[in-house]
C-alpha cells in the first residue's frame, strides 16, 4: 500500500494525466486479483467501503431495480445488523420480510428457504458463515432452491472469504459481500460481487455522484485501500488450508481444556465440520456474564459480534438458538487468527476457567 500513499497517489478518476493512469492501473490490477480469487470475472467486483455498504447496496439496490410486484424478501435471524437492520426499515416502509429461523446450532433449513418463496420474492440473504457462533450456511444448496424459482440469492461472506473454500462458480450466489478488515487487510475498504452472467444483475445505486463503480457506487476510489485488499485477499488463500487447520487444532485444544476444568460449559453453534475453524462460542452456567467480561479485560473477547459489543443486550444470534437472557449474556465468543499460538491457547483457558470458578467459588 505504501507506494500508493507516498508517491502514486492520484486519483484513478483522473485520465488526463500520468498520476491517475497509474492510479488506475493500481485499482484495476488489484480487481482482476481479486476476481480470480473468488473464480468471478475483473467486471463483477464493485468496490465498497466494506460489507456493511456492500449489504446495504445488494439488498437495496435489488429492491430498487426489480420488477413490479416483487417486494418480498427472504433472511435468516442471525444476521449481521447490517441485513437485519435493512429489512426491518424496507418492512416499515411497506415491504414483505420473511425472517426464517435456525435450529439448535444455528442452521438454516435450504428446504425452509424454498418453501419461504413465492412470486413476489426479489430477494434471499443468508450469510455463508455466522460471525458469532461460525455456522456454515449450506449457501449452494440455498442458491440452487433460489435459482429455480428465479430468485436473487445475496450472501454476505465476510466472515467466509479467506477461511473455507469460496467459488462463484459452484456457489452460484447472484451477490457476495465482504470486507478487507476480516482478513487482515486495512479497515475502510470491500467490495460487492454482483453477477454479469444469465443474464447481468442490476442494481439502484444507493446514492448518486460521479459514477465510479459504473455506476453503482459512486466517489473517488481509495487507491491504497484497495490494493492492500487485492494482497491480503491473495494471502489469505495462499495459507488458507494450512492456517485452517492450525487454528482448527488450537480451537479443540481451547474447548477441551476448559471443559475438562468446568462443569455447566455449552458450546454454541454447530460442531467443528461445520463452522469456521478460528471460532469459538461458549456459554458458562450459572456466572454473571458482564463480571465474568470484565474480569478477562486482558483477554481480546466479546460477547456478541464486535458491531454491537457497545449494547447491553444480549446476542440476537445466542437467542435464536434458544437461550434465556442470562445465559446468552454469560457467553464468551473467542476468535482465533494469524498470530494466535498453542501458548495464548493455555494462558486464554487458565483464565476463562479461573474466572469462571471465581464466580461460582
């Protein structure tokens, strides 16, 4: 990034001069990258200032641009407030949402999502991976009910791309949101991809301007951003399965330790085939969630997703799968990554397990 930041640093809008012929070149070497790291073609990524625009701009712009009389649309409930939030505003507003629900480890039904369809369906957003428990959506299977009734499927898969396998030609999804900042890349920066085959999908831009993006997201392109994406994207996959299975191990290794020193320790979210190797979620009976979060102040956890840790309410995505406030609010999410090793492993289940004795002593 830092060449862009010091020295070519044009504006890629900018085609009358050298300084923004190189700023170009920079963003659409970095778009052909990507493309190929998520088997889709340099045209159908539109870059965003992260997954949330990216959701916001798949959702709404579908609504905005489909036929008259297609006003419903179809979400999971454990959602980031970021499909959440949209639907609930599109259904104030006079649309139809259908909120379909998960069973115990947090999975969504393919056959509940196709019997969810009818006529008036524009669109279905089920994320590929839950970023609080690490359920796998079985996003094909979701994509082909929808391809059948000629139904839009969006996922947001920032919490997927870089982690487990993500191909837009077996996925078959129409869009796909992610951002940079979940794979190690600079914050402030993702992307859209928006199908261009069977045929283009269009979408309503969300706000006007000078029609970058082709139009669909307009403002001037922050160049350093976007090629920090385009490498740490490349990064990613080249070490995905090594690091899949590294952090997989030290994820069993974190649960096992402390279940075999507590009692009263339930794990949320599916078993380790079917959720993202770097998480963990647990809930400890019979502790005060908020005492036991504070007394790990040392520890980089939450109880929630990081967009809504500032709420004292507890996790939308924990009561879906059937918890009580209490024991929702007594859950610990751990997130594992590139730096974590077997020592932070021990020192993280000594401190959860004498935390929680602590409480209950």
């Amino acid at each position: 990034m830092l060449p862009y930041l010091r020295d070519d640093f044009g504006n890629a809008s900018s085609t009358s001069h050298q300084y923004g012929w190189r700023a170009e070149a920079a963003v659409e070497d970095a778009r052909e990258r990507i493309a190929a790291g998520i088997g889709a073609e340099p045209e159908e990524i539109i870059f965003t200032s992260g997954a949330t625009e990216s959701n916001n701009l798949a959702i709404q712009g579908r609504l905005g641009s489909a036929p008259p009389g297609r006003d419903h649309i179809v979400v999971g409930v454990t959602e980031h407030p970021s499909v959440l939030e949209v639907a609930a505003r599109l259904e104030r507003e006079g649309r139809r949402v259908t909120r379909l629900p998960v069973d115990g480890s947090g999975m969504i039904d393919p056959d509940a999502v196709a019997a969810a369809l009818d006529e008036h369906t524009a669109l279905v957003s089920i994320a590929a991976a839950n970023g609080e428990i690490g359920a796998l959506a079985p996003v094909g299977e979701i994509a082909q009910r929808c391809r059948a009734r000629d139904v839009v499927f969006h996922s947001d898969a920032s919490q997927a791309l870089g982690k487990i396998p993500l191909d837009t030609g077996t996925l078959d999804a129409d869009l796909l949101s992610f951002s940079g900042h979940k794979i190690y890349g600079p914050k402030g920066i993702g992307a859209l991809y928006i199908r261009s085959r069977r045929p283009r999908l269009l979408l309503r831009p969300l706000f006007e301007g000078g029609g970058q993006e082709r139009g669909l997201r307009s403002g001037t392109l922050p160049v350093p951003q976007i090629v920090g994406l385009a490498r740490a994207l490349e990064l990613c996959l080249e070490e995905r399965e090594v690091e899949a299975g590294r952090l997989g191990n030290l994820r069993d290794s974190l649960l096992e330790r402390i279940r075999s020193e507590l009692e009263g320790v339930r794990l949320n979210g599916p078993g380790p085939g079917a959720r993202l190797p770097a998480n963990l979620n647990l809930s400890f009976e019979a502790v005060d969630g908020e005492r036991l979060l504070l007394a790990l102040s040392d520890l980089a956890i939450s109880s929630g997703s990081a967009c809504s840790s500032a709420s004292d309410a507890p996790s939308h995505v924990l009561e879906a799968l059937g918890h009580s406030d209490s024991l929702a609010k007594a859950s610990l999410r751990f997130g594992l990554g590139r730096g974590t090793t077997a020592e932070d492993i021990e020192y993280a289940a000594a401190r959860v397990v004498e935390e929680v004795k602590r409480q209950r002593g």
